[in-house]
C-alpha cells in the first residue's frame, strides 16, 4: 500500500507566529498515516515519525512543505521510530534553539537533545484556561516539566506558583521561561524533586487554590501512573483549599477517561466533575480514550 501524503489534509497556517499541529496523524483519522504528526514552531517545520518511513515518501513530503509554507527556514524530522528520537534536518538550516509563541506567550524549546521539545502542544486549552482562572490564586503545578502551566498562572495574575519536578534541567527551563515573559520570579517556586517523597514540603507552601497535575505515563524508577495516580489524588484534601479546583491529566493512551474518573471517585470523593478541558481540533482522536485526557474537579470539604 502506497503511503498517501498528508499535504492533501493540511492547510497554511493563517497566524504564522502562533505554534500549533499541523497535523495529527496519531487521532487514526487518517489512514495510512498513524504514524505521523507536523508540527509548525516559527520558523521551523518539525515532522516526526513514529514509524520508519519510505524515503521517496519523504523526500516528497518535504518538498511539499517547503513549497506550502516558504517563510519555513527549516523543516526538521524526529525519528520517534529509532533509539534516542534523533532529529535530522532535511530542509534550511540547522535551528537547535527556538522561541515558540502560544497566545501572547513565550516558551523556550529545543530540537534534537531530547525526546520532547520543551511544549507540549495538546494541552494549550489547559494553559489557557489557568490563565484565564488563576488571578489571585496559589496554584501547585505537579510534574511541571518546563513550567508551561506556572508561565500561563503567572500571566493570568497568579499570586504564587510552586513549581515540582524531580527533572532539574526542566526547572531550569522553566525559570528561562518566566524571564522570557518578564515575570516576576519571586512569585515562583522551583522544587526538583520526588513528588511522592515530598508531601510534606509541598505542604508547607499551601493550602492552594488550584492544583494541576500532568504526570507523565511511565517513567522507569519513578512513576507508573496506573499505580501511582491515587497515591496523587487521595492527597487533594491536603493541598487545596475547600472550593479549590485540581486539574488532573491523564496521557496514557492506555488508560481511558473513566479509570480517570473512577481514581477520583474512589480515592477522592469530595472531588466532583466540573468539566472536561477538549483538545484543540487538530488533535481528533478516532478511537475514544486514546487521546489526551483533561479533567477539572471541584474539592467541597
């Protein structure tokens, strides 16, 4: 079966500056290309394959891209498929550092030394809703990675952000990100270390008014999210505020929105539902439950 090209579904992004997919080959919508996203970050163009792919498939894929989008100084692809996620420019020049711009906001990201970039563009409806609810709030942001959630807190008038992630380097990140967007750092909290050796801690800075949590799915020697989620979310009634509001993440393509639902019931029960945070449109998922899951809970005392 000939690959077909994912340029008959993608359109020129009409806001050049505004990091977004481009296309979500991994919602399964699109049938020969499960294994393939595009993501535009000004000025690049990052194509990433989770599968090895033909390479006349590829060398046209790129050119259509260039041709589509010529203010692209550089189209790069991330082979998901191969040990380590190697990045190779296949178009421009070679850009590592980038800027990317998400509704007035900026984020520092990095091609080629990690699997992940910096950003994780599924989730930009969960920054912005923080940003639109957090003025005056005391917000704890678990797992925090390069702070996304605490620049969106800030931005929206956050009295104060603490910051958890056992990564360094990722905190590091984070507090570059602040300064990228001239926020006040001493409203900012960067703790590296173990969530679930630190309660403690964690609770010395609140009660908090919001909670977020993104955990990763796995990660070897720290976190099983299957296992360890209610080991979170049965500590709700420690860290928020009665009327505080927990956003819970769930990532995993294997776990569905109810085994979500039911941690919560289970392990919190004076949570209850608020709302579910959908993912930007370009992120359809075919399948139910495969696709990023986002929660808001309510903790009533």
């Amino acid at each position: 079966m000939t690959t077909p090209s994912p340029l008959s579904y993608i359109e020129k992004p009409d806001d050049l500056i505004q990091s977004q997919r481009l296309f979500h080959g991994r919602g399964h919508g699109f049938e020969g290309l499960e294994h393939v996203t595009i993501d535009w970050i000004s000025p690049v163009v990052l194509v990433t394959l989770f599968a090895e792919p033909d390479e006349d498939w590829l060398e046209h894929l790129i050119k259509d891209l260039s041709a589509l989008i010529q203010e692209c100084k550089s189209i790069q692809v991330q082979y998901r498929c191969r040990k380590g996620a190697p990045i190779e420019v296949k178009f421009g020049d070679n850009l590592q550092n980038l800027v990317a711009e998400e509704q007035g906001l900026k984020y520092k990201l990095t091609l080629g030394k990690a699997q992940n970039t910096g950003l994780f563009l599924d989730i930009v409806n969960g920054r912005q809703w923080l940003k639109q609810n957090s003025k005056d709030k005391k917000v704890l942001n678990l797992f925090s990675y390069t702070c996304g959630f605490s620049v969106a807190a800030i931005e929206g008038g956050a009295v104060q952000v603490v910051n958890v992630d056992m990564s360094k380097p990722a905190l590091t990140m984070g507090r570059e990100n602040h300064r990228l967007n001239y926020h006040p750092l001493d409203r900012v909290v960067f703790h590296g270390v173990d969530i679930f050796k630190s309660w403690g801690r964690l609770k010395k800075h609140g009660p908090y008014d919001l909670l977020v949590s993104d955990p990763p799915s796995f990660q070897k020697g720290s976190v099983d999210i299957q296992r360890d989620y209610h080991k979170i979310i049965s500590r709700i009634p420690q860290l928020l505020n009665p009327g505080g509001i927990a956003m819970l993440c769930l990532n995993s393509p294997d776990l569905s929105d109810e085994f979500l639902l039911e941690q919560v019931s289970t392990h919190c029960p004076d949570c209850k539902l608020i709302q579910k945070i959908e993912n930007p449109e370009v992120f359809v998922e075919t399948q139910r439950g495969k696709g990023l899951k986002v929660y808001l809970f309510k903790y009533l005392e």
